[in-house]
C-alpha cells in the first residue's frame, strides 16, 4: 500500500514540475528573442548612421550597443534629423545624463 501513495504522489507533482519547466523554458525564449531584437536593433542603427556619417569609431558604437531596444528606436527617429556626428555625440551624451540613481540606492 505504501507504493501505491508514493506512486500516486509522483503522479500528483508532474503537471506542477511540467508547468514550472514549460513557464521556465517560456522565459528563456522570451529573453532569446529580445536579445536577438536588441543585437539587430543595434545593427540596423549602427549602420544607418555609418551610411549618414561615414566611420563610426569603436567608442561610439559601443556607446550604441549598450541601448536599450527603446532607447535605440529614440535614436533611429533623431537620428533622421542629426545634422553631423557632434548631434549623436550629443545625443549620447544627453542620454547617459538622464540617467538617474534610483532613490533606493541614495544615501
């Protein structure tokens, strides 16, 4: 009779550790595909402005692969109306300024 409960209780926890593992494995994909939006967002941003600029330097694209997806949609569209390289330097610059330390971490 003690098989019988443990065998049943087995049965019971495998649709739980089914669901924990697919949710798990749900995740992990939805973070795949984000990451691969990002790297071709950068790419795709990355190149624009080296048609519109010329050269990027290593700096400066460095600088860009750090954006978040959002962040680099921003710089895409004022991208369209930068008028040389100095406005991305700024527009990088201002973007790192923006930054701000969460009130938790403040003394």
């Amino acid at each position: 009779m003690r098989l019988d409960v443990q065998a049943k209780d087995e049965r019971m926890s495998e649709p739980t550790e089914f669901w924990v593992e697919k949710a798990i494995l749900r995740a992990f994909m939805q973070k795949l595909i984000q990451q691969g939006i990002q790297q071709r967002m950068q790419s795709v941003v990355i190149r624009f402005l080296k048609h519109r600029f010329g050269a990027l330097n290593e700096m400066t694209q460095a600088r860009i692969r750090k954006l978040s997806v959002e962040k680099l949609d921003a710089l895409f569209d004022a991208g369209l109306d930068f008028a040389s390289p100095d406005d991305l330097t700024a527009w990088l610059d201002r973007d790192e300024s923006d930054f701000t330390v969460p009130k938790f971490f403040t003394i």
